[in-house]
C-alpha cells in the first residue's frame, strides 16, 4: 500500500497534507482498500467546528458505514463536492483527487502529534 | 480472529487468493477476494464459485420421515418427487420462524436438508425432538457455482430445482440446480477432503471466486431473506411474504393456527422490498428507521448499495396499510431522511 513521505497520519487511518494554517484531509489507500468499494460518502457542512479525533464524515461501502474521523482542530472551509456524484474516486485517487475535506487548523501543534510515514507503514504492518 | 471460529476446508484456499476474511454464523468466512461489485457482476454477467460449506446439511431417513417433515415444515414435503428439491420454513408454534431451508428428496424415505449455518445446533435440536436427524453438517463441503455461464462449466442435466448424485470430476457428489443469488447455478455437495480439488478444476474452468458481500448483494436484489435478519423467530411467514411456502390445505403442522388467523384475518405488519428514489442517496442499513411523511412506520431489516440498479436497496418491516407497492416512504439515515419507494419483489429479476 502507498504512503506517500509528504503527509501525516492518524491512527485511524486518515492522512493530512499541510498547507500553511490549511490541512487537507483524506483516507489512507490501506483505509479505501480495507473500505472496498466505496459508493457514498457524506462529508462535514463548511463552517463547521470540527475537534480533532472526532468523526466528521462517513464512507460506506458496498457492506458498511465508517466513520471518518478529523485529524485536527479547526473550521471546515471546504469540501471535496465531486465526492457526491463519483465517491469512487476515494479508491481510485485516495490521496489525489479523492480528498474530502479541508481544515483551517486552529491548533497547528495538533500537526506535530500525528504519525509519520514511516511510523504509519509499520502502524499497518508494512 | 477468534479461536472459536471454524474453518472450511477451503480457508487456506481463500487466504491464498488474497480473502478478506471475516467472522459468519461462528465460521471464519471470506466476504471478498477482488471486490464486492466486480464478484457482483461476474455472477449477473459470468459466473462465480462461492464457499458455502458452513451451510448445515442434515438427514432425515426413515419410513416416519415424511410425515415428521411436514409437520415441522410449512411447505407439503409430499410434493416432493425423488430427485427434486423445495423451499421451506420451519416454524414455532406461534409461527415464528426457526429458520428457511431446502428440502431435497434423494431417496423415497431419505431427504437432506440444507440449513442456515448459524441456526446448526438450533435446527438439529429442534427437528430431533421430532425425528431420527444426522448431522452431516461437520465430514460436508459445499461450492455454488452461480451465473448464466455456470452450465457452460458443469452440466449435470438437471433442472431446476433438481437434485442428483453424481460424478463431478471424479468425485462423488450431490448436486442441486438451486442457489442463493437470483441467477441459474448449482450446489455441490462434496466430502471434505474433495472441496479444495473442485473449488480449484471450477476456477480453472473460469469461475470468479466470490465471496459473503456479493452472496448479500445478490440475494438481496432478487429478495431472497436472510435468516436472522430479514426473518426471525419474532416474524411469521404470512408476515414476511412467504405464504406461498405455506400448505395451509395439508394436515396440521407446527404453527399452522397462528398462520391461519394471520391469513384470514390480516397482520399488522408486512415485509416490503424498496428502493432509494433520490439521486445522491446514502445505502440503507439494517435498523434504519423507515418513515412515512415524518411517522415511524418499520424498520429496514437488510439494506445494501444495489450494483445492478446503481442506487440503494432494502427490505423491512412496515405497517401492514402502508406496504402497497408504490407507496412512497422516507428512510432515516443518521437523523437525515431520504426518500424511497416500495417496490415489487424481486428488486432484480434474471433476463431482465
């Protein structure tokens, strides 16, 4: 599975690529390959307060709902729309055009307690 | 995994393929090899080779086991020709039901009986408080090759709803034209220790491997239930649709007074297929309320993404005025509702 060396990573499988006070948020390819399948994807309202650890979206499979969770503080400022009409990218592009959501970091330190990508290649046993 | 799951003889087989594997009805059971959609389509389009060996098979044999049978079973087993095979349900007395099975006729006085894998030891109980039972369930594997193309791989000469003993690239083995997914197909009953060489010569032959998601998938777009979900020992037959498995005209059998009554005088609720109407909707799930103009009317008991009608489908109880096919529902998904409409069963229907 990809784990591309410029993100950061939570335990729960999303990644977080910084950009300036901004993080952009997706799921991990091992996530979507575990996902399989993805066919719907509900993503947070911008503006919405979202407190890092806390779900924010929703990705479900042919089989499941999975929560997605936030991996930093901040206000939402903008989402992946595309996702709506083809959440398939999510599997297709997982760290490309299969994005969700953008985070206007409130608490920037919160970066620093995220996983690296190689401490995230062994959190998935690879 | 927990160490009080079993294991087919295929599990090394599915793990070798690349299975995700996950716990079902107490077995170790691959629910995907490359995908749910792709093993979805490879049995509506090709044919697919599933692993059901955690099924239960059983036999009931005797002079006895006739009338034993029909009265624990709702169908008229005398209908039953040697050789041929038919849908059931076994109820409580009050009509619930203990779970649905196949009845196959294999000699005379010999019937097998393919059960729900997780309803085992409930089932053998049960029908051995009644009749001489063996469970065959532990020394039986089980394949089902489903899909248009499956008589281009295995040929048996049977029709549907027919059952024979026969060869199967050399293996001694029951065969059946039944199956679990909407489309033609096959079960093959075989000894253990020959599962690993079938499974391998119908792959070869171009079979997809498929695994539990696109078995649920498939079954729910032709609206066949599942035990334990879509049917429990809480709902009747009358309730779930079903009345056309039950022989009210043959002599008494276990439940068959509250299916009566349920019959002549109504119930109050109704199991209904339905389908999402809207164009970007979220997958109905099981225990997802169903509304109607904002009033809790039923709940989904089975819901999936259909990857043949590209929008979300499911099944649940309603009540029984608002169960008409066209009537217009809501089903609420994380405290947002959507809107659906209640359709005619099958939701998919084979050459359609």
């Amino acid at each position: 599975m990809s784990v591309p060396q410029n993100l950061k990573y939570a335990k729960s499988h999303e990644w977080v690529r910084a950009e300036g006070d901004i993080a952009v948020v997706g799921i991990s390819d091992h996530a979507q390959h575990e996902l399989t399948d993805i066919v719907y994807v509900e993503l947070p309202q911008i503006g919405e307060r979202v407190e890092a650890g806390k779900e924010c979206a929703v990705v479900e499979s042919v089989k499941a709902a999975s929560d997605i969770y936030t991996p930093v503080t901040g206000d939402i400022v903008e989402v992946n729309e595309e996702l709506s009409r083809t959440p398939e990218l999510v599997n297709q592009d997982p760290y490309g055009k299969g994005w969700m959501f953008k985070v206007k970091m409130a608490d920037l330190p919160e970066l620093g307690e995220l996983m690296t990508p190689s401490d995230y290649a062994a959190h998935i046993g690879e | 995994m927990s160490d009080s799951l079993q294991l087919t003889p295929l599990h090394a087989a599915h793990v070798a393929l690349g299975a995700k594997m996950v716990p079902f009805g107490g077995w170790d059971m691959p629910v995907q090899y490359a995908g749910i959609l792709a093993e979805h389509l490879a049995v509506r389009q090709r044919v697919g080779l599933f692993d059901i060996s955690h099924m239960g098979e059983f036999v009931v044999a005797g002079p006895q086991a006739e009338a034993t049978l029909n009265r624990l079973f709702t169908n008229d087993v005398r209908k039953v020709a040697v050789g041929q095979a038919q849908y059931t349900l076994m109820c409580n007395p009050t009509g619930g039901i203990i779970d649905d099975l196949i009845v196959y006729r294999v000699e005379p006085s010999v019937f097998l009986l393919i059960v729900n894998a997780g309803n085992i030891a409930e089932d053998f109980a049960w029908i051995g408080q009644h009749a001489v039972v063996s469970n065959q369930s532990a020394q039986t594997a089980a394949l089902a090759l489903q899909g248009p193309q499956a008589r281009q791989i295995l040929d048996p000469g049977l029709a549907p709803f027919h059952v024979a003993r026969q060869a199967v690239f050399g293996k001694t083995c029951w065969v059946t034209r039944t199956g679990y997914t909407g489309e033609d197909g096959y079960e093959i009953l075989c000894d253990n220790a020959d599962a690993v060489f079938l499974w391998n010569e119908l792959l070869k032959r171009g079979a997809t491997p498929c695994g539990l998601g696109a078995r649920d998938t498939l079954r729910l777009e032709a609206c066949l239930p599942l035990h334990g979900h879509d049917i429990t020992a809480d709902t009747t037959p009358v309730e779930a649709g079903l009345s056309r498995f039950v022989a009210f005209d043959k002599a008494d059998f276990i439940g068959r007074d509250v299916l009566l009554r349920q019959r002549d005088h109504g119930v109050a609720r109704k199991l209904v297929a339905f389908q999402m109407t809207g164009a970007k909707c979220p997958p109905p799930r099981q225990h997802y309320p169903i509304l109607d103009a904002g009033r809790k009317i039923g709940e989904v008991t089975s819901g999936t993404q259909s990857p043949t009608l590209g929008c979300g489908i499911g099944l649940g109880y309603v009540e029984a005025s608002r169960a008409a096919v066209g009537t217009t529902i809501e089903i609420e998904v994380r405290g947002k509702l959507f809107p659906a409409i209640i359709a005619k069963k099958p939701l998919y229907k084979r050459g359609t």
